[in-house]
C-alpha cells in the first residue's frame, strides 16, 4: 500500500497578517491585505521570532520563511526535534526570484563605492537556496535540502516535491513551502513591463474588468509527515495531501497555452492520483491571477477536466485579498486551501462584482461561503501556474 | 571626505569597534579585550564586514587579511592600530 503525505503543521506570513489562522480568518471576513497597490506584510516583525543577528544574516524573503516554518513547526509539536532521523527529514522551498533586495542594495554599494565595499553577507543573503538551509539550521534537518524555482507555481512544487520523497519511501517527513520578497519598485517595473501587472494596481480575478495582478510578499510553510508515523506519535493532523498533477505547457515563455490541454492534464492527473472524481471536489482555489489570459485559460482548462462539474464547485482566488507572491503563492494557496476545507468555509474572492460570462458558468465565491461536511473530511483542489508553462495541481484533503 | 580628513585616536577607534561587534548581534557584556573572537560567536564574514567598516567609516585601510590571524579583540584593536600608523 502506498505510503501517504499528512499535513501535521501549517504556518504563514501574508499581507492579511502573521500566521494561518490571519490568512484564514482575514480572507473569509472580505479584508484586503493590498495598500497602495502592494500585498505587504505590514505586520511582520522579524524581531518577535529572530535575534538582531539572525536576522540581518537574512534577506527578507528568508525572514518571512523562517518565521512561518517555526508557526508549523510549533503547531506540528516538534518539540523534541523531528520525528525521524534527521537524515529522513527533507526541506524544499520554493522561491521564484529569491533575495532581490539584497541584490539591488549590494549591486548599488558595488557601482556606488567600489567592489570593496560590498558585504560579504551578500550571497548568503540573496542566493536562492537560503531559506531552506536556514530552515533546517534551525530546525535540525539532515536530509535533503533545495531551493525550487518554477516562477510563480515554486510553492506549489516544493509542496510535490516533498510528498514525493515521502512516498517513495525517501524521507519520512519534510518542511516545504515558498516565500518571496519581492515588491521592490525594480520587481514593480519588472512585472508592469512584461504586461502583467494592473496597471490600475486592482487585482480582480474573474472579473469582467480585470487588468493583472499586483505584487505581493509573504511566506507559506507545510510540515508533511508520512501517515502512519504521525499517527504513531499522535500527531493532530490538519489534512492530507492526496494526489497531485504537474505538467508543462511547452508554449511560450510567458502566456499560458490558450487551449488549456496542459493545465487539463495536470488537474486531471491529480484526480487520478488522488483517486477520486470531479464530483469530490468541493472547494477550488484557482491560481487566479486576474490577468486576460491567465484566468481564461485556467478556466478553460478546469472545463476541460472537470466537465460539467466544474460550474457546481466552488471557486476563489486567494490573490484577490494578498496580492500575487510570486513563489509563494503556490504553498500560501494550499494552505488556503487546507485552512477552507478544515473550517468549512470557502473565502471569497475580494472585490469581485462583475463575473466575467466569457469564462463560462462558474460558481465564483462572493462572500465566505460555507462546505458542507462530508465523511472523511471535505476535498479541494488547488492550482498554480508559472511563466515558463509550469501547470501544478494539488489535491488536499482537510480534517476538521 | 578623504581617510586623511578622520581624526580617531585609540580610544576613539576602540569604541567604533566595540559598537561595530555589537551592531552585528554580539550581547555588549561578553565584549572585552581578551574575549576571543571564537568565544564570541564571530566568523569570517563578521570579521570582513569589521574591516570594511573601519576602513569606511575611519578611514583606516584595514582588508580582511590583515586580520586573518587575530584572535581576540585585543588583536584586532593591535591590527588596526597598526595600519593607522599609532605608535
């Protein structure tokens, strides 16, 4: 019988607030964690959790990683370390840029005073790799530790890539995520550039009048544990994840493939992987960019694969209220996910008033929205697509 | 401004240092001049970012290997005087 990943701890950082209860709590009561066109954590202190020393041997998008893993850590009662030997614990983090603020600050000393001056702390700072190796300073981690980057499904794939290793037999738990900093004015030119992001800085996935994203920060961290050996040290499981699906639209750098046959394939991979059928699904958290083409094609997509099912189930985008964080969205949205399906309760997608009818009947999520139970604890689906034609999807189930 | 233009002596380049270490995290009461840097938790890309700061903020060209060798924050005080021409 097949090895299975439980989720045993969950922990973020969003422009909604400290923790996933905040991210939770913020985004079923309708709040908007985006000002002035940015999803900023406003109320993150890195002080509360790390010493000054610590944390200025990290960028910010390491803090932000640090931070949420020790909430899933202490909520998956790690006390005394990790439940296995430490070699049998992995840690993968996603990240679709990494330390761009270090980079822009070091790059400025370089061309401002002399390649003397910059800090020696800057590659430790900005490389990609550092929050999981942070991660599993802190938490006494041995086994195989990486940094994934696939753009804006990174979280998402750290997510797969620990169950992987769960399943196969690999690891016997994992700490997996995303984190991302990555709203400098640099990051802002950057996106508004490629045509992204809103010019009018409002993200309104499946709106009629939607214009792009904004850019958003934050961190999103899952403690996974095989099934039995939770079970053995009663563990309080939050949730499984299920099945998953990843395939990769081999199109275009940027613009997703218009047809979605892709992005089908991989949320049909994830059904059959998590043995289960359209008709169990009963929440999906969309990658919901609120761009033209983005949300066109996930929705085409989800046609596809979920038939006419798909116009019963439904559908939010948690971007509408953090903004798009980048690496991290893809393991904030599963959290988002898991948190719905635990209390039952689907957030809406903020500021949505206009459905957009181009993108065929969909039961879009206005105001939180209550799921009603089910034996076994409710089912969703989750997905995160990246530039680069990265199409993720996550089945999760959460336990009440 | 030029590195000739600092005025520090050796109490003057005493206190930049000591508040340099504690800048970078080191708890102020286990900072004395016998205290190795080992002891107090200080590596080599704390003890880089010191000389680049003497070297920034007073002028004194202090580089990283010069002070590969030292071991206590006597050492270091020894180093700098040195490459600031006190005798």
């Amino acid at each position: 019988m097949r090895r299975r990943v439980v989720v045993t701890g969950i922990g973020a950082v969003t422009p909604l607030g400290v923790g996933a209860e905040a991210l939770h709590h913020g985004a079923v009561a309708g709040k908007n964690g985006v000002t002035g066109g940015i999803g900023r954590c406003a109320d993150f202190d890195a002080s509360a959790l790390l010493s000054r020393r610590e944390a200025r041997r990290m960028d910010r998008f390491c803090q932000l990683a640090v931070v949420a893993a020790d909430e899933a850590v202490r909520q998956a009662g790690w006390v005394d370390g990790p439940p296995a030997p430490a070699q049998r614990v992995h840690c993968i983090i996603g990240t679709a840029i990494g330390g761009l603020g270090t980079l822009e600050a070091q790059l400025n000393t370089f061309r401002t005073e002399g390649p003397g001056s910059v800090s020696p702390l800057t590659v430790p700072l900005l490389m990609a790799n550092a929050a999981p190796a942070h991660v599993s300073m802190r938490f006494g981690l041995a086994g195989e530790t990486a940094a994934l980057s696939t753009a804006c499904s990174s979280g998402a794939q750290a997510i797969i890539a620990g169950a992987r290793v769960i399943r196969s037999g690999e690891a016997d738990a994992a700490i997996v995520g995303g984190a991302e900093a990555a709203t400098t004015d640099f990051t802002t030119a950057m996106f508004a550039s490629s045509g992204a992001l809103s010019p009018t800085g409002t993200s309104v996935p499946f709106d009629r009048t939607r214009d792009g994203f904004i850019l958003g920060e934050g961190a999103g961290m899952l403690v996974l544990e095989e099934a039995d050996i939770a079970q053995a040290r009663g563990a309080h499981v939050l949730g499984e994840i299920l099945g998953y699906g990843v395939t990769s639209d081999h199109h275009h750098v940027t613009a997703p493939e218009p047809s979605g046959a892709a992005a089908a394939s991989a949320v049909r991979a994830a059904l059959a992987d998590s043995g289960i059928t359209a008709s169990d699904i009963a929440y999906i958290n969309a990658h919901g960019t609120g761009t033209r083409l983005n949300d066109a094609a996930e929705s085409t997509a989800l046609r596809l694969a979920l038939g006419e099912a798909l116009a019963g189930i439904p559908i939010s985008s948690t971007k509408s209220c953090t903004g798009h964080l980048l690496g991290a969205a893809g393991a904030v949205e599963a959290i988002a996910t898991l948190q719905a399906l635990r209390y039952r309760s689907a957030p809406p997608t903020h500021g949505l008033s206009e459905p957009d009818e181009a993108l065929g009947p969909l039961t879009h999520v206005r105001t939180a929205l209550a799921l009603a139970p089910t034996d076994g604890g409710c089912i969703g689906l989750t997905n995160s697509m990246g530039f680069g034609g990265h199409n993720v999807t996550i089945v999760i189930r959460g336990r009440a | 401004m030029s590195a000739d233009s600092y005025v520090h002596d050796r109490n003057s380049v005493h206190e930049f240092v000591i508040n340099q270490i504690e800048s970078i995290g080191v708890e102020a009461d286990s900072i004395s001049l016998d205290a190795t840097l080992d002891t107090l938790g200080l590596d080599s890309l704390d003890v880089v970012e010191l000389s680049q700061s003497v070297t920034k903020n007073l002028g004194i060209n202090v580089g990283p290997k010069d002070l590969a060798d030292a071991e206590t924050i006597s050492d270091v005080l020894a180093v700098i005087h040195k490459r600031a021409g006190f005798v």
